[in-house]
C-alpha cells in the first residue's frame, strides 16, 4: 500500500515535448513510472523517449485509462490543460507548473472539486511512491522504499529530509509535495488524513513553512483524528516578516504565521517539533524499528 | 503589484465606484486653486500611512505649504515620499468597510464587510469577530443578489442597499477583470449624496501579467516613478534579473534553487552563529543563466564576507547550475570565499564541471553551513 499512487498508476504527461517535460518524462520512465502517453496541441503522432503524443487527453484515453495526469504546461495554458484533464474525468492531477494566475487556480480547483478531480499543486514537485511510481520530480537516487509519510510544502526541502533518511535506511511509503501556494489544490490535512489511513504508514514527517495558516489546521486534525507519531519541521525561523521568502504562500502577514507559532502549536498537537533535518532523523532512529 | 491609492481610485472612478474629488501634487506649484480644507496623503504603496504623520489635513494655502514641504522630506517605512493626493474633504455619517479577496484557506473570492470602517481590518476582527461579515462568492456567477442583502442586513443600511449593491458589483468587477487578489475599500462612506470610497486598496496578481501587459507595465512605471523603492546594488541585480531577493543584515551570502532549502539554510546559518545578508532563490530561473545572475547580484553586496550556494536539484538540474557557477566564474575573478553544497538531478555531471574549475562541493549541508560560517568570520577579522 501507498497514498494516492502505486504500481498499476497509469501516468499521462501534459506539456511532454517541452524541455523540461521530455527530460522528466525520462527520468520518471527510469525510475519505472508506468507513463502512458503524452500530450501537446500540436504535437500529435509525435513521440518522447518511446512515449506516445498526442494531441487531446481524449485521444490518449483512446489507447487505454488514465490514474494520474502530470502537468508541465506553461502557467498560461496551464488553465485550459488542467479544465481537459478535469473533463476528461482523470482523477488526480498534478499541477508541477509554477506561476500560474490566482483566479485561474480558483477556477481550476472550484471545477475539479464539482467534477472530484483531486488537484495537488500547483507549483509541485509532485508525489512518489518509491520504489512503485513517481508522478513528479524528485531526484530519483534521495528516495528509497519503507514507511515513512512526508508531505512537504517545498519540494527541495522533502529532498533534504528523504536524502538524509533514505541514505541511514529509513525509507519513505509515499512523498507528497503540495505546493508553495498560496493556494493549494491538496492540503496538509487531506494527506495527513491518507497517511493514518494508510496500513504501510507508521510515521509522518510534516515538512512546513513561515505564512499562512495551514500548519494551524493540521495541528487540529493531528490533536483530533491522528494516531501515528507525526514529526514537524517548519522552515523560515530567521524569515524577516512580511517578506516573500521565494514561495508565494511563504510570507508572514499576521502573528499566527511565523515559524514559532506554528511549532507551538503542533508541538501541543503531540507532534514531535524539530529544527532541522538531522533533528528528524535522530527521532526516527529513537523510534527505531517502528519507521523502517 | 500593489496599486498607489491615487491610481486605485482612478480605477475606481473609471468603473464606476464614487471617490472624492482629487488632484496629484508634487509640489507647491499643483497646490494652486484648491479649496480648503483638503486632505493631503502620502503616495506610497505601503500601509499604516495615518500613524506615520504621512496624512494630514490643511486649512489654509499656507497650511498646505507647509505640510507639503515636511511631507516630501519624509519616508514612510522606508519609502521616501514624491507625491501627494490632495483630496476634498467628505463628511460622512457613516464609514463602512467593505473588500474583495481571495479565501485562500477555502479557495474562494470573499466578501468582507464591517460597520465599523476606517480602521485596520484585523484589529476589528481582533477586537469582535462579530463585527466582520464574510460571503464566500462564485468567481464565474460573481454575488449573488441574497449576499447583498445579507450583507446589507448586517451593516444596517435601510433603504441604502440599491446604492451598496451597485458598490459591491462594481468592486467585484474590478476584483474579476483585473486579476486582482485584493479591493478594498476603507472607509466606504455614506454621504447624503451617496456612498464613496474615501481610500483605496488594490492588489494585481502579477501572475496574470501576460492578460493585462500594456496596463499592469504602464501602473508599475508610473507607480516606481511616483514612489521609487531605496534599493541597494544587490535587490536591483536581482530585481532586473527576475530572482527573488530579500536583504538582510548579515554578512553571508545566500543562494539557493529552491524555497524551502533556501529558509533551511537561512537557519541553518542563524544556528551555525552566521548571520545572513540575503535570501536569494532561483525559482523558475533555475537554470545556467539564472545562476550566473545570482551570483553577480549577491557579491554586489559589499557586506558579503562569504557565498553559500545551497542546492538540492529536482526540477533543477545540477548539470546546468554548474555551468552558471563556471560561466561566473569565468568572467569574474572572485576573492570572496564560495562554498558550494550540491545534490539531485544531474549532480555527478555539475560537480564535475565545478571540480575542473578547482571548486570542490559539499554533499552534506550543515557541513557547507558550517564551512561558509567560518569563512565568513575569517573575512571579518582579515577586515577589522
């Protein structure tokens, strides 16, 4: 078991004939992610490393189902891609596209809700399960197969964590970036809710940062609904306020949101609060057994 | 992008939401032929400009001399005053507060209203959440006739609600063809004569650039012109180039590809003993070109004493960073110490790249945290 993706995820890439889609397309077909097919307007009868291209989703979906869509499509189309794959009735969507408009994030995520498209992004590194399907970016060699949850806001610091975990042999069951806002498609608190559902979870690591208040609803669902040991690192302590520290969610505007705030309260949630990385892991091997 | 107020209300006069009459003055010329008393407001895009002295009433031609004379001499939070709004006077009998925004938690425009206008609309909620009324809106229906009244209701307006509701359709209008994140109106007054928007705050999502080029480029000229930001060598570097910067007072040199590795290493740096003299992330520039920018942007800060580059590659590839290092490198004979930590994608193909050039790399981060610390003191003491 994992969350949301697994061995038999059929994956379709949006954007896949740009620079950056067709080098990622590569490097998930090594890791073993099961990709289907491909799509650009334009690009149809193509192919990218053996992958077929085509260009509408409902042509791909011609030549077989698709689990998930991952969308490398530029942030101003990146709204009429994401209303495809919503029509389309895919049912997870993975909006690794930075940059893209407030209102046309309001009218993606409203849509996908109507439609039960789940949309996790934008501005994602994506989700992986390792050793089963990587839908997304993460550098293949930081990841390694075992039980431990993460789902991390910034997609570079859930590297930091699995590099550091996976290289003392604590493995990771399912990595989920959700984004650096400010809007999110999927929240701390739905993937913390999947990973206690989860029977090959048995600990979390909570990966945040200063802005915003999202920190605050996941300390109260961990108090309320959460069983499994949840370990919490929120990045941007020395953040001065009312800076934009690179994502658009990281931005301290009210007293709850810097760093402090959020640690205390996750910290009266039964969470387990660390400063850094190394601090994870030292609690993960004082856990022991559990988390391998 | 936040607007000036003089330019929000140009806006809002456009499209059809009152505000009273006004004229920009940049000196003691454009005061001629006004009638007293007037208003005079700072234009500068920051808050709190009523505490800060930066709004004042006059009296008198004289008055407003004066007042003119002391008010471009100022800075309010750093942002030194070129123009000012005089601005009729209104009597209101009530002052109201009303926004459009975005519900970033239940990702949805909002309605927010309050009857009790003119102050900081966080210390009214601070003070008595009950006194702020919220209505989540559909973006494509826009809001709906029973949240007007709803809203109309709350802040009692009578036999007014016509008036409020052409007021809450114009402001969403704004808020939905301008890509707005934020229209707010505080204090909304009710005259005898109607309602107007005494002060006016817009924020544009600069996302949405490519859909309004011509007008967002013309709103940021006017406003840098109007309000030019003090900016140090480094935040223009960087600003130019499109990275993301934020001074500090440190004397560590920042650099990273990511946002969450970049405040871990901010951090890392203030637990090591460091001070940082900058947060400096790549984001979308995470690219050879990118780099190369970066680089010339944080060592034109002459505070620096040392260059931590911090990168941990997804999306990124370490292959092409590398290349940005070396291209720097190339051009600029450096003798600031530069500490490079690099991992993820492509990274046996960019340290080798660094290690032709003679720059050796750090697998381990807190290592490369530690190395820059150091160096940086060194730097300080060979100066002192």
């Amino acid at each position: 078991m994992s969350i949301l993706v697994n061995e038999q995820t059929r994956v379709l890439v949006q954007g896949i004939t740009g620079k950056v889609g067709s080098f990622q397309a590569l490097v998930m077909k090594e890791y073993g992610t099961r990709i289907v097919a491909g799509v650009t307007p334009g690009k149809g009868g193509e192919a990218v490393h053996g992958i077929p291209v085509y260009d509408l989703i409902e042509e791909a979906l011609a030549s077989g189902p698709v689990d998930a869509t991952l969308s490398f499509v530029p942030a101003r189309f990146a709204k009429d891609a994401a209303i495809e794959a919503i029509e389309n009735r895919i049912p997870l969507l993975v909006l690794s596209t930075g940059e893209i408009p407030d209102h046309d994030l309001l009218a993606i995520l409203h849509y996908a809700e109507t439609r039960g498209t789940r949309v996790i992004g934008p501005d994602t590194p994506g989700l992986v399960s390792p050793g089963k399907c990587k839908v997304g970016v993460h550098p293949n060699r930081v990841l390694r197969r075992g039980s431990i949850g993460v789902v991390s806001k910034s997609g570079a610091l859930s590297y930091e964590v699995c590099k550091l975990l996976s290289e003392s042999g604590f493995g990771q069951s399912t990595v989920v970036g959700i984004g650096g806002g400010p809007l999110w498609g999927t929240t701390q608190r739905d993937v913390l809710a999947l990973f206690e559902k989860d029977p090959e979870t048995r600990v979390i690591v909570l990966l945040g940062e200063v802005g915003g208040t999202m920190e605050h609803e996941a300390a109260a669902f961990i108090r309320e609904k959460v069983t499994k040991p949840v370990i919490a690192l929120i990045v941007g302590r020395a953040a001065p306020p009312g800076a934009q520290m690179g994502h658009a969610g990281a931005l301290i505007e009210g007293e709850g949101e810097t760093a402090e705030k959020k640690l205390a309260a996750l910290k009266e949630a039964g969470c387990h609060v660390t400063r850094n990385p190394t601090e994870i892991l030292s609690f993960i091997k004082k856990l022991g057994g559990k988390s391998r | 992008m936040r607007l000036l107020e003089f330019q929000a209300k140009r806006l809002f006069q456009e499209r059809g939401i009152p505000v009273p009459k006004g004229t920009l003055v940049r000196s003691s010329q454009d005061l001629e032929g006004l009638r007293y008393p007037v208003l005079l407001k700072a234009q500068v895009p920051v808050g709190g400009r009523g505490k800060a002295g930066a709004i004042r009433t006059v009296w008198s031609a004289q008055d407003a001399a004066t007042a003119l004379r002391e008010l471009l001499k100022t800075s309010v939070k750093g942002c030194p005053i070129r123009a000012v709004l005089a601005e009729e006077r209104i009597e209101a009998s009530r002052e109201l507060y009303f926004a459009v925004l975005i519900d970033r938690a239940n990702r949805t425009p909002l309605l927010l209203a309050s009857a009790s206008g003119g102050i900081e609309i966080e210390e009214v909620a601070r003070r008595d959440p009950t006194r702020v009324a919220r209505i989540p809106v559909d973006l494509c229906l826009g809001p709906a006739e029973h949240s007007v009244r709803s809203l109309a209701s709350r802040l009692e307006l009578g036999d007014r609600l016509g008036e409020f509701r052409t007021i809450v359709e114009r402001a969403f209008g704004i808020f939905r063809d301008l890509d707005a994140t934020l229209v707010e109106i505080n204090p909304l007054a009710v005259t005898a004569e109607g309602f107007l928007a005494l002060d006016a705050k817009l924020l544009l999502d600069d996302k949405a650039t490519f859909r309004h080029a011509d007008l967002f480029r013309t709103l940021a000229e006017e406003g840098r012109a109007l309000a030019p930001q003090e900016k140090g060598p480094a935040e223009s570097l960087a600003e130019a180039a499109g990275l993301t910067y934020v001074g500090l007072d440190g004397d560590v040199g920042l650099i990273s590809d990511g946002a969450g590795t970049g405040m871990l290493t901010l951090d890392l740096v203030q637990d090591a003993g460091g001070r940082a003299a900058n947060f400096c992330e790549l984001g979308a520039l995470a690219n050879a070109e990118g780099m190369r920018e970066a680089l010339g942007a944080v060592l034109a800060n002459a505070a620096v004493k040392a260059v931590l580059v911090s990168l941990i590659g997804g999306l990124t590839r370490m292959d092409e960073i590398a290349e940005g290092i070396a291209a720097y490198l190339g051009e600029h004979a450096i003798h600031i110490p530069l500490v490079v930590r690099m991992a993820g994608t492509k990274e046996e193909e960019g340290r080798a790249t660094l290690r032709a050039i003679g720059v050796e790399t750090f697998d381990d981060l807190p290592a490369a945290v530690r190395e820059a610390v150091l160096r940086a003191k060194e730097g300080r003491c060979r100066s002192s």
